[in-house]
C-alpha cells in the first residue's frame, strides 16, 4: 500500500494548517508539522494525498438505498434525504459511501457546495492535488461493543457500533452525554450504563474536563481514557485504512485525470515501445528462471537460520531485519539502543513522581511497553516527558481511572528500530 501525506484543514481562518506522513497502514513516518498549505505542499514527496475537513462542516448519516440503482444512484440520493437536511439540497454536496451488508444501509456524507469549492481551490492554489477529501469524522474507526469519543476542542466525535458518526459541541462532557442519551444516539432502546467508553483527546483537552470523570464512570458501563501526547492529527491518519473513510471527491468535485490530450497520435510509438520492451523481457526470461533455483535455495537457508535464532517466531518474514532489532533490543548496549538504558531512564523519570510504580512491562521488536500506576494523568504526563528528555521517542495511551489512582500505558521506541 502506498504512503499517505494527510492535510489536515483548519476550522477557523487564520489558524494554522497541519500535516503528516504515514505508510499505508497508518503508521507515521515523520514528525507532524504545521504552517501553511503553501508549506505544507513542499513536503508532499510524492505521496497520496488526503486532506481533512472539520468534522463539523459535514454530515455523516445512512440511508436505505436501492442496492442496485447503478449510476442513478447519485440522483436518488438528494431527494431521500431531502427531509434530514435543512439546507436548500441545490447547495448541498452528497457523496455516497459503502453499503452495510448487515443494516442493509448506505453511508452517505453531505456537505455545503460552498465549502468543497473553497478547500478544492485552496488546496490547488498550493500546488496539492488531493486523492481523498476526509470528514475528520470518518477516520475514527469504529470500535464493535465499545463506543469511541473524539474530544478536540469544543467539539465531541461520538461513533457508536453500527451507526453514523455524530458531531456535538460541548460545553461540559455532562451535558454532551446527556444530550446524546436522550436523542438515541446509541441505537433505538440502548442505554449508556450498558455500554464501553473510550474516550480520545490531547493532554490539555483533558484536563479542562478530567473533573468529569466521575460523571463518565457512572454514566456508561466503563470508561477508557486515551490520551495524544502529539495530537490528534497522527491518531486520526493511523486509521486512514482501517476506519474505511468516506470520499467526499465525487461528482463535479472528483480528482481529474491529466492525460486527456489527443492519445491516438501516440499509438503507433506506444506500439514500437512495446515491441521492444517484449524483446527485452523475452532475453531476460531465461536468465530470470536460472536465479529461481538459487533464491529458492536461499530462502531455505534463510528459513533455518532465523528458526534457530529466534524460536517461537511463526513468521519468518523481514527476518535480517527483525533479528538485529532483537539483538539491539535484548543487548546491554550504550545510549539508547538496548532494554537496560530504557529502564534507567524510565527509573529516572519515575523518581519525580514518587507516587508512581511500574506494573508491567513488554518487550517486543524495536519498542518497549510499559504499564505504569501514578496518582492521576497529569504525573504519567511527567514521566513520559522525562523520558522524552532523556532522548526517547515515547507514546502516552490507554490511560485507564482506577480506585487507587490512574493506570496507563508509556510506549518506548528504542533506538536502531
């Protein structure tokens, strides 16, 4: 799968415009930046690009359509949503998603003309092209049994199983729930105390509403808090393939193709290239089946050599790769590349929090996972970021309220990984 460049677009005007690499199973492969677009398209490198609307600007629901309308579809679409929308439909945008086998529904994503039109021109004017225009939405993926909760700012992202993405604003997280609860956000009948919350939001969200998680607890079954120590925008691309967004570019607003001109003036040189790309390939066959039986070789001899080294392991594959990541990883090495310096650092950190104890500890290739129980968010925060003082790439997540203080996890990615 090939990498994304994920452009996140600001919600009010003035404010800056994020962006970050991922590979094509979400996972980054550099730093967030922010600026301008103009900024923004200078580190593109050729990657896909996804830019990402306010959830707010665009609305997530289904409809039951007919599973076989073909290309009239986009016609019905308007009208048997005619009634949900306030909006004149003239001015509206409607992008038509994946139909649920289940539900029998297809998810549909409406958004004002006005606002395709200012984000297509503004992303073009910067030189970016984008293959997919995101509600930030619909890259939250859902989570079956559990429902996911985006805090950003005063705004919250609830996606329960099986339904539509719903966008409230917040003043209190009490007050969102409530509403929510009483509109039937979780489905006809579903109450709140039978269902899991995995709350998602940055440091600081959090803790202008951390004195709410009492009201959460008794609220819903069990609470989940999930903290983004660099935010929102890595953990929204994380999911770019796995949450199955919606594309809003159909239509009149579908990326365009740049090889319109006159084609049948270049048949006859596409036909002499191919001719010589056939006797090319024809002159390369053999020695081609030749190299087969030595490759074959070699990987059985790769095959046994990383059995012999790493027992257990199922699956042999990247197998150089993996076993230096082992070595550096289980070696007593300087710096930052093996476990010992890992957890001298993380004692270190832990002796600003006294309160604080370690619970648990994984080690897997090129990272370290460890379970830590401090009195509340704020002093995991202080221990991740004296690890990060210490020179390591760390990750705060699934921080978890307990009856004898807060439990969360700290991710540590050991260098050489």
């Amino acid at each position: 799968m090939a990498d994304w460049f994920v452009v996140r677009l600001p919600r009010a005007s003035g404010d800056p415009v994020t962006w970050i690499a991922v590979d094509g199973e979400g996972h980054m492969l550099a730093s967030p930046g922010a600026g301008t677009l103009a900024q923004a398209a200078t580190h593109m490198a050729g990657r896909r690009v996804a830019a990402l609307v306010p959830a707010e600007h665009v609305l997530l629901t289904d409809a039951a359509l007919p599973a076989k309308a073909g290309a009239k579809l986009a016609q019905l679409v308007p009208y048997a949503l005619e009634e949900q929308v306030a909006e004149d439909i003239d001015a509206l945008h409607f992008a038509i998603g994946r139909r649920n086998n289940e539900t029998g529904r297809t998810s549909i994503g409406i958004v004002d003309k006005s606002i395709m039109q200012s984000a297509g021109a503004a992303l073009l004017e910067a030189g970016l092209s984008p293959a997919a225009l995101y509600s930030e939405a619909s890259l939250i993926a859902p989570n079956p049994g559990q429902v996911v909760a985006w805090l950003d700012g005063d705004t919250l992202v609830v996606v329960s199983p099986g339904r539509p993405p719903i966008v409230v604003p917040v003043t209190t997280l009490g007050g969102a729930f409530e509403f929510l609860a009483g509109s039937q956000a979780y489905g006809a009948d579903v109450l709140p105390a039978t269902l899991s919350l995995q709350l998602v939001a940055t440091s600081a969200d959090w803790q202008l509403h951390a004195g709410e998680l009492g009201f959460l607890q008794e609220h819903f079954a069990s609470v989940t808090v999930q903290l983004l120590p660099q935010g929102s925008l890595p953990w929204l691309a994380s999911q770019i393939e796995a949450a199955s967004p919606l594309n809003l570019l159909q239509g009149d607003h579908a990326p365009r193709s740049g090889g319109g001109a006159d084609w049948r003036r270049w048949r006859v040189p596409a036909a002499l290239a191919a001719a010589l790309l056939a006797a090319f390939i024809g002159g390369k066959i053999y020695q081609v089946r030749s190299l087969d039986a030595a490759e074959r070789a070699l990987d059985v001899e790769i095959e046994q050599t990383f059995r012999m080294a790493m027992p257990g392991a199922q699956d042999s594959t990247d197998a150089r790769r993996r076993m230096s990541q082992r070595y550096a990883a289980l070696q007593d090495g300087g710096g930052n590349a093996g476990l010992l310096p890992a957890l001298n650092a993380f004692a270190t950190a832990r002796a600003a929090v006294p309160d604080a104890s370690l619970q648990g500890i994984s080690l897997r290739e090129g990272s370290l996972d460890l379970r830590v129980r401090a009195a509340d968010a704020a002093s995991l925060d202080q221990i991740n970021q004296g690890l990060r003082a210490s020179g390591y790439t760390t990750e705060l997540s699934s921080g978890t309220a307990a009856d004898t203080g807060y439990e969360g996890r700290i991710h540590i990615q050991l260098a050489g990984a």
